[in-house]
C-alpha cells in the first residue's frame, strides 16, 4: 500500500504543472496539498482532477474571517470531496469550519502558527510573549477543544502536540519538512522527514525539495526510505 504519509505540496505556478509533477511522481505519490498560491491558476481543478484518480487532496487554505463566513467557505470547500482543509487556529474559526463542514468527510485542521515565523515575527505582530513551542501547544489544545480534527505545526511541537490529553486521536501535519542537506528556503522551524514522524507527525509535508529536484520520483522515493516504519 502506498505510503500517504507524505504530502507533496503542488506549490507550482500553475494547473498544468501541477498535473505535470503528479504524473512524475505517479505511484510513489498518493497525497497532494493544494496551496492560495495555485488557487487562482486551476488549484481546484486540479483537486477535482487528483481525486478522479483516486489521489488523496489537502487544501491549504488557513481560511480567516467572521465565523458566518467561514461557515459558508467551509460549506462550499467541503463539496469538493477534500481530505484535509486548514483554518487559522483562533476557537471561532474553528467551531465554523466545523459547523460549514457538517457530515462530509473533509478533515478540518487548525493553524496554530506558520512554521516561516519565530519569536521576532510573533513581536513584531503582537503576539502575546511566551515560547513559540508553549504558544503553539496552547493554541493546538484550544483548536482541539473547538472541534479540530488536527492541527498545523512544526515538526519541534509535535512531540509537545501529541503530548495533550485533547490530542488523542487528533491529526498532526507537519510543514517545515526538509531532507537532510535541503536548502531551509523560508523555513524556520524544520526538521527531517524521519525526524517529524518520530516527533509525532501524522503526515509531513515537502514541496521545493520534491518539485525542484532535478529527478523529482527520486527525490520522493528517498524521502519515502528515511520515514521510519509505522
């Protein structure tokens, strides 16, 4: 059975090269997440066309707004059939994503704070003080208790994540997921893919090093082989 504990990020220009890298990878790859980036360039097109092939969707939206909206975003997102949708973590969001998502299958899972930031980034927007790793752990165990089914973090508060009473049998993504020697590119808080997993993670999430990699199926293999067996 193919692996899904990797996510591929489709953070490409466009549907056609979305397409183009999910034919690549072709079986090794069966869980793709869809990001804003591709959302006006075909991105849900592109999830309807993976899951006519039977591929599994995470769309990455971190929607943000007054609770009726989210309500009817999440309504609206949810008919396309998706695995996993992010929300902003804040309780609110969350009870309506919950409420927009109703009986459908789509997973919602909350953002606690963007694996790009660090304490710096978190003054900077006024952030109340405290440990990026405590801050995180605080806010996934509000989202929990809002209805999330999962949460975004880094792969350094899995471990923490997993650690609550509230995350029994909840979701850990984790983005900021790089291979060994991999360029950080706008990551922070990173960790290797075996490393996340045995942290905590559910799925880890890689895109640039898959995508950019001169050979992209074998990129995707060697990732495959550092993940520990589950």
């Amino acid at each position: 059975m193919p692996d899904d504990r990797l996510i591929v990020g489709l953070d490409l220009a466009h549907a056609p090269a979305a397409l183009e890298l999910v034919e690549r990878l072709g079986s090794r790859a069966v869980f793709y997440k869809i990001g804003l980036g591709m959302l006006t360039t075909g991105g849900l097109a592109v999830a309807n066309e993976l899951k006519a092939q039977g591929k599994r969707v995470f769309l990455d939206m971190k929607l943000f707004d007054i609770p009726a909206t989210i309500e009817a975003a999440t309504r609206g997102l949810a008919a396309f059939g998706l695995d996993f949708l992010t929300v902003h973590g804040d309780p609110h969001v969350v009870r309506a994503a919950v409420a927009g998502r109703g009986n459908s299958p789509t997973k919602i899972l909350a953002v606690t704070i963007l694996t790009a930031l660090d304490r710096a980034d978190l003054d900077e927007a006024l952030i109340v003080p405290g440990a990026v790793e405590d801050l995180v752990a605080e806010r996934a165990a509000r989202a929990f208790r809002a209805g999330a089914d999962g949460v975004i973090a880094s792969p350094h508060e899995a471990a923490a994540i997993r650690a609550l009473p509230e995350a029994a049998g909840k979701l850990i993504v984790t983005p900021g997921v790089r291979p060994a020697g991999s360029p950080l590119g706008d990551q922070k808080r990173v960790m290797t893919p075996s490393e996340a997993i045995a942290a905590g993670a559910d799925h880890i999430v890689v895109g640039r090093p898959i995508w950019t990699a001169p050979d992209p199926a074998a990129a995707a293999e060697a990732i495959l082989a550092d993940l520990p067996p589950r």
